[in-house]
C-alpha cells in the first residue's frame, strides 16, 4: 500500500496521477457543497428570511472554526508531503501526531471562549431584533461541537496528503449523508429550526472525525499518529505553522470580510443578508469543486519539489491549471445564463430571489480568476513558500477585500459591495502568479546550475 501510494506521486504520468488524485478529492469537495448547502436548503424550505440570515451569519463562525483547524490540518499537510517525498517516515508519523493533538486542544479552548462571546460576535455580524436569538441558538451548537468540527478538518487534509483520497472521500460521505438524513428530521419533525440544523451538522462532523480516526487505527496509513510520536519539538512546529498560519490567516480573513460583509448589507435589511447567504452557497460550487482539483494536485506538487523533480512539479501546476479554466469556462455559462433558477433551489421568496440574482451577475466575473487563483495559493503552499503564501491568503480577503467591501458599497451602495469580491479575486490572482512565477524561475535557474556542475 506505501508503495503503491508513493509510485503515484513520484512516477504515475502527470495528468493521470492529477486525475487519480483529484477526482476523489472533486468528490469530496462535491461532498462538501453537499454538506455547505444542507443547512440553507432545509431552513430555506420554510420561505422566511429570518432563519436563513440566521445561518447565512453563523457561517464567519463557522469559518473561524476551519481557518483554526487549517493551521494544523493544511500546514501539516504541507509538511508531511514534503516528508513523504523525502522517505523520512519516522518525521511524518511525528507530524500526524502533533498535528492532530494541537488541533484537539485548540478545540476545546475555541469553543469555550466562543460560547462566552457569541453576543459580541452577534453585534458584528449585525444582527437584528428578528434574527439575534435564532443566530445564537445556532453559534451556540456549532460551538460546542468544534472538537468534532476542527479534528474532522484536520485529518482529512491530513490523510489527503499522504494520498489517501479515497479514504478523505468516505468520511466525507458519512458526516454529509448524515446531515442530509437529519436536518430535515431534527428541521421538521422535532420542529427545532436553525437548533436542529445545528445539531445535525455536529453529529455529522462526530461521525466524519470517527471515521478518520478508525482509519489510522486500522493501520492503513503511511504516517499514522502514535503517542510514541507526540514529541512535540519546535521543528515540526515551525514546519506545521509556517504554512498553517498563511493558509489560516486566509480564512481567519475570510470570516472577517464575511462579518464586514454582513454587517454592511444589514444597512439594506434581512432580505439582503438572507440573499447574501444563498447566493454565497451557490458560487461556493465552482469553487470547491476548484478546490477539489487545487487539493487533489498538492500532495503531487509537494512531494516533486521535495524530492527536487521540478520538472514534473511544474508540469503538475501547468495540467491542473488548465483542468480548472476548463471548469470555468462551463461554469461562467451556467452562472451567465440561469443565475435567478439558481437562487430559486434553496428559497421562492421573491424579494430575496430579485437580490440573490444581482449577487450571482456581479460574482460570475469571480469565476475564472478563482479558478487559477486556487492553483497558484496551493502551490505556494506545497513548496512551503510561508510569506509569498501569507501574502497571497492575506490580500483575497483581508488587505484588497476588506478596503474594496468598504470602498465599493461606500460610493455605489449595495452593488458596489457584491463586486468587492470579483474585483479582490483578480487582483489576488495576478499576486499569486508574480510569486509562482519568480520561484519556478529560480527553481529552473538552479537546476540548470547544478546541471552545469554535473
């Protein structure tokens, strides 16, 4: 299995290895919009905008929690990547291990100090009268259930890197199907509301984190975490944090431009933030599916570059690249083209349905850049480029969105905000590209180099 496993990565040709990686991982991203869009389809089943903007402004929550466990599932898998491509096992099985007891205990002190704060995180994402008890109710469940939520995230990034696609996929398919069976049982027929989505979105993660850990027990991985392992050294940490922190602090940017967000187009009323949530679930579509293709391709990109293949590295960027504007193209058609039909899957309120299709016209420009833009952030991570990665997750959300949210909805209103994002996309991307760029050219300079020295 170890074998078969590293041959992929290290011999397997370029676009069928991408395929072979990424196709179970475009399955668990599927997987995942699945498990993104449960909760708004079923309380959108109710046609009232309030316990839609109930969810749509847990979601920077939500977010948090993932940016929190991406600093170890991410970084560490970055890291062990790297490992693996350099056969020091005894390393790996040591980052698997501090990894995945950091994120349990950063878990727990999350969701305690979340639960004491909900009501100021309730003031920033602008809650109102109608909406502030069924949002806490909400945080308040997701909250206790961050052990799950975090240690669920954290080791599937981990088994993925070690290119174990297959397997991230199952426990992804049992937290979903799970969630999808009892939303509209804890929704409906226990009459619970937002609470009972709440509820069926922790159990779902229990079951997910369950699943991973049967799967390190079975002794299926190559790097499986023991307590022999748990040495807890400043090394593996500076490697873990080094590209965790970058790819966290992305995220942790992304749950503040969404809070700003929120909190702006409360300005407009409900109907807004309501049709800001579905419409944000829509376009999450293409860019997990993205995503799926940028996570199934890193592993591949982190073990060619620690094992100094940088011609394979390379072309590994350039297939998936393309594999994604390929996606674009048939995206950016659909979005174009039924934007209102889209809206109108999760919710047949008129007023939210006229606002979600205005969202969806100004987020379809976002499409093609995020689909390059989601190749170019992970390759940075994989070859453990910390501060060109920290820049990268630091501007699509923080540094360009937040001041463009600000600008934009300031001089043209409600319009101007939807456009911040396309707008931070573009410009992201073309930082992306500069830093790749330059350090594929240094790359080929010092290969050739060392070439002339052979």
């Amino acid at each position: 299995m170890k074998n078969s496993k590293i041959e992929i990565l290290e011999k397997m040709p370029v676009t069928k290895a991408i395929l072979h990686l990424a196709l179970p991982s475009v399955l668990s991203m599927l997987v995942n919009i699945l498990y993104n869009l449960t909760d708004t389809f079923f309380i959108g089943k109710l046609n009232d905008p309030i316990p839609v903007a109930a969810v749509t402004m847990a979601l920077p929550l939500f977010i948090f929690q993932m940016a929190i466990a991406g600093i170890f599932g991410m970084g560490g898998g970055s890291y062990l990547s790297r490992l693996l491509g350099k056969r020091d096992y005894e390393a790996a099985k040591e980052t698997t291990s501090t990894a995945i007891f950091s994120s349990a205990i950063m878990s727990v002190i999350l969701g305690a100090i979340g639960i004491l704060l909900i009501p100021k995180i309730l003031i920033a994402v602008g809650a109102s009268a109608q909406t502030w008890e069924p949002t806490a109710q909400y945080m308040r469940v997701i909250l206790i259930g961050s052990p799950f939520t975090l240690l669920s995230f954290t080791l599937v990034q981990l088994i993925r890197a070690e290119g174990a696609a297959r397997e991230a996929m199952n426990g992804l398919f049992i937290g979903t199907g799970a969630n999808i069976i009892l939303d509209p049982l804890f929704i409906f027929v226990f009459n619970m509301g937002v609470t009972g989505a709440a509820v069926a979105t922790v159990i779902g993660q229990a079951l997910g984190t369950l699943y991973y850990l049967n799967y390190y027990f079975q002794k299926k991985s190559v790097a499986a975490p023991s307590r022999k392992y748990l040495h807890l050294r400043w090394q593996c940490y500076k490697e873990i944090l080094f590209i965790g922190i970058p790819a966290s602090l992305g995220q942790i940017m992304m749950s503040i431009g969404n809070t700003l967000s929120f909190k702006l187009a409360s300005v407009y009323g409900d109907s807004h933030i309501a049709a800001l949530g579905v419409a944000s679930r829509v376009f999450s579509i293409p860019i997990f599916v993205f995503i799926g293709i940028s996570i199934g391709v890193q592993s591949l990109i982190g073990f060619n570059f620690g094992a100094h293949n940088y011609t394979r590295m390379k072309q590994a960027i350039r297939t998936s690249i393309t594999i994604n504007l390929l996606l674009a193209v048939l995206f950016t058609i659909l979005f174009a083209l039924i934007p209102r039909a889209l809206i109108s899957v999760f919710i047949k309120d008129t007023v939210i349905m006229d606002i979600g299709t205005v969202i969806l016209d100004a987020y379809v420009f976002a499409i093609p850049f995020a689909a390059i833009g989601m190749i170019l952030m992970v390759t940075l991570q994989a070859m453990g480029k910390a501060l060109p990665a920290l820049i990268v997750a630091l501007s699509r959300q923080g540094i360009v969105y937040i001041p463009l949210i600000i600008a934009l909805n300031r001089y043209y209103g409600f319009q101007g905000l939807v456009f911040a994002l396309p707008v931070a996309d573009a410009i992201t991307t073309v930082f992306s590209f500069t830093f790749v760029f330059m350090i594929l050219k240094r790359v080929s300079s010092s290969q050739s180099t060392q070439k002339a020295i052979d």
